[in-house]
C-alpha cells in the first residue's frame, strides 16, 4: 500500500518561522546545520500543513528560493511522506522528493494562475494563526520528545503551580549585554563594564507543575517571570536589597514571596521543546508565555427554600424532572429513587446479618 503523496502544491505562509515577504532572507547555515527547514503550506484555502524538507530537498529549496528576482510564493514538492509529529499531521521530504517554485513546471505555473485570481481567499490565513502552539497535556508533552522524529516545537499547556524549587538560584546576578558581574547600587544592581548602562537582572525561577496526566519541572525566563508575578526579576532583587541595607552585593536572594504567592494557581502555558530536551541534556522545559489565571465563575447563594429539606423533598423535586425528561433515559428523580432503595436493601441485608 503506497504510503506517500506523489505531488504536493500549495502557496507558502512561513519558512522556519518567517512570514513570506519581499524581503525575507533565509539562514542557510542554520538551515545547513539542523539539516532541516520547515514551510508551512496551503493548498487553496484547506487546512495549513506543516512540509519539513530534509537534506538534498532543504538546499534545493534554498537555492531556488534565493535564484528568484521576487520571493515566489508557490512550492510543489514530489514524493512527501504524512506523518503524525506533535499530534498534528505533517509532512516530511524522502529521499526521492524534488522540490520546484513558481513558473519551473506545468503544475505550480497553473497554482500560480489560480493564486493570483484567488488573493483574497489565499490571504485569510495569517501568520499568527498558523503558528498557534498546538495544546498538549503533559504526558503528551513528554511523549512527543521522546519520539525519534521530534523537532523544536512550541505547546500550550495548562498545569497547576505546586511548588518553586528554592535549592537553585532564581535570577541571574550578571549583566545579559557584556556577561559581566553585577554590583550593588543606590536602587538596583549596576554592571561594573563602564560600556554597559544595563541593569538587568533575568530571572530563571524553576517552578514545579502537574496536570491530571504527569508532573514536570518548568523553567521561567525574563518577561514569563513579570507575566507571573506582576513584577521583573530586577524589581524583586532591588526590592530586597532597599530592605536589607546590610546584606552584601554577592548575597543570595531568597526566593520573593511574590513566587511562592502563585503555589495553587492554574494558568496556560506556552513552552518550548528545546534541542536540549530532544537530547536528554535536560528534562526541564522552558515557559516562552503565561496567560494569567482564569477567574472562577461566580456561584449564586442559594435560598433556604432552594435546598431540598428532606429525602421526600429529594424524591418530590425528582418527580418533576422526571416529567420534563420523558424519553431521555433515568430522570435525577429516578436515580436517587434507586440509590436510595439501594441504601435501603444494603441495611436490611446487614440487619439479618446481625
């Protein structure tokens, strides 16, 4: 049974993440060093596919790409092979795959004629929508790594907050313009390189979650740590030196409370899938995005007359909505009618026993 696709024609969206434009340029030595590129394509106005060219089909893409005056727009590759990568179906190069653009055969030419009598259709798609994470539980997180065809991806998901690891440190103390080492200053931390005038602090707190499905380690970088917390890591650490004029400069700030505030909390989290992870370097993941906590829905106070007083109340209530469900299977009457019946047989059963 042929397992592949003989041709796929489509009009590019992104190329390794960039919206197609007249001045889209490609990294070919990063490209040429994963080995591998990733468009995504549409066909006519059907679902947008993820096509990873591999190998020879990567650098031909890139040679095509750059032999043309204007960025082209139309991609037909031959020989593609679907498959499932992160939940989602894609579809990866073979061996065989040739890879052609615009005007180079018959069949992207009249894809092109149709691309052009077709811009409104071909343009309802944009860039954003096509590069939404895909939601997984955690379990799902880390079975997607542990596949052999796993690449960098990006994920939503939701997990509860249950503890933040205080044996690491939870910021770094140098400056992320010359990695030099940070002083203590007036108000904040200061770089010590006179070229530098940034006093940045990046936070790095590692924060336990867990979902109905497994428990994981995240780590919280730069703008995620204010995204949580309200506040930057150089605010909290500045905070804590305007308190604690005595301490040292190289002293280890505890862990702010402002962190361990958000134990219990459930938020979305947009993370990352690292070539790190995909070695087994590490088991941590990185959080790109938090979405805040979504508020409870209200609960109205219920009437003393809105809480059945007794069983015959119960039974009362369930009549009712036995009257108003007709057809539908056991009314909530009928199922407390049983249950109770069958409360009642269990202590007959028990009182012969005795």
């Amino acid at each position: 049974m042929k397992s592949f696709i003989p041709d796929y024609v489509g009009h590019m969206k992104l190329v390794n993440g960039q919206t197609i434009t007249d001045h889209t340029v490609l990294d070919e030595a990063g490209i040429a060093e994963k080995r591998h590129l990733c468009v995504h394509v549409q066909t006519h106005d059907g679902p947008v596919m993820k096509l990873y060219l591999w190998d020879k089909a990567a650098s031909d893409f890139c040679e095509k790409f750059k032999s043309y005056g204007n960025t082209p727009s139309v991609l037909l590759v031959t020989t593609v092979n679907p498959k499932h990568l992160g939940g989602t179906l894609a579809l990866t190069s073979m061996a065989s795959s040739r890879v052609f653009m615009d005007t180079d055969v018959q069949p992207s030419k009249d894809y092109r004629g149709w691309l052009r009598s077709n811009s409104d259709i071909a343009n309802k798609i944009n860039a954003e929508v096509v590069t939404k994470p895909e939601t997984a539980t955690l379990e799902e997180l880390f079975s997607y790594i542990k596949q052999s065809t796993a690449k960098v991806a990006w994920f939503e998901c939701t997990a509860t907050i249950d503890d933040v690891i205080q044996g690491s440190v939870w910021y770094y103390i140098s400056c992320n313009g010359y990695n030099s080492k940070e002083f203590k200053g007036p108000t904040s931390l200061i770089c010590n390189n006179k070229k530098c005038g940034k006093s940045e602090v990046t936070g790095v707190a590692q924060i336990s979650v867990y979902d109905k499905s497994e428990q994981a380690v995240f780590v919280i970088l730069g703008d995620a740590g204010k995204e949580l917390t309200g506040k930057h890591a150089s605010e909290l650490v500045a905070s804590y030196f305007e308190s604690n004029e005595g301490v040292e400069a190289d002293h280890c700030v505890p862990v702010p409370q402002a962190l361990l505030d958000t134990i219990g909390q459930t938020h979305r989290f947009i993370v990352k899938v690292s070539d790190h992870n995909l070695t087994g370097k590490t088991h941590t993941i990185t959080v790109a995005k938090i979405f805040p906590p979504e508020a409870p829905h209200p609960i109205a106070p219920l009437g003393e007359d809105a809480i059945p007083a007794t069983s015959n109340d119960i039974l009362k209530i369930g009549s009712e909505e036995s009257g108003a469900c007709k057809g539908f299977g056991d009314s909530a009457g009928d199922r407390v009618r049983k249950a109770s019946e069958s409360i009642e047989s269990d202590e007959a059963k028990r009182s012969k026993s005795g």
